[in-house]
C-alpha cells in the first residue's frame, strides 16, 4: 500500500507553523535568507585554522521529501535524538516528514538551546 504524499500546501503549512514556533521560542534570532534556507540568528565561525565563515543559529527548509531543521552549534540536535524516535538526526540537522512525526515540544527546547548559545558560540 502506497501512503497518500503530502501537499505542497500542507508542507507550506507546517514550515510556516515551525517558522512561528522558532520566532516564539527564539525572540532574539534575528530572520534572515541563507542559500533558501529560512534562517535565524546570524553567526560568524572562525576555526583554528583561520577559515572563517556566515551561517545560523537555527534554520528551516522544506525539501520535496521532508522538512530540514538545523539548530547550531555543535551537537545540540543529537542530544535529542532519543526524544525524536521517527526524525533522522544528524549532528546539527533533524529531517522528518510531518510535524505530527516529532513532539513540538523537543523541538521548542532545542530552539531555546541554540538560542541560549549565542554569544558562547
């Protein structure tokens, strides 16, 4: 049995709801645009190595098979990988499907975590 896909209209929806669960638990992350991902809090990274680099403190993005979700830095994201049994984590990415697959929740405190870390980052 092959499952219904989800809308675009649907996926619109959720990455909007999670846009208002960022700014709501995220007040101090600055929105912004980064290579069409929506993105929030400005960070600027600089190695050891002297490479330096932009990227973000939270960022959102619908891909045609699931949502991305990055909560930055370091390993914010695996730490709550018990508690999002069905969202493939990486090491600051979580992908799932729908938003009825994760506990909103988990994802409002790992937002609060990398909204925590600017400024330690």
């Amino acid at each position: 049995m092959t499952r219904p896909k989800q809308s675009a209209a649907s996926r619109s929806a959720e990455i909007e709801a999670l846009d208002e669960l960022i700014r709501a638990n995220a007040p101090n992350l600055e929105p912004f645009e980064m290579r069409g991902i929506r993105a929030f809090g400005r960070w600027r990274y600089k190695y050891t190595s002297g490479r330096e680099g932009d990227w973000f403190h939270v960022g959102l993005a619908g891909n045609k098979h699931y949502i991305s979700l990055y909560v930055c830095p370091g390993n914010i994201a695996e730490q709550y990988r018990t508690k999002l049994p069905k969202a493939d984590i990486g090491k600051s990415c979580i992908r799932f499907k729908r938003l009825a697959d994760v506990d909103l929740d988990v994802i409002a405190a790992m937002i609060r975590d990398a909204a925590a870390a600017v400024g330690s980052a």
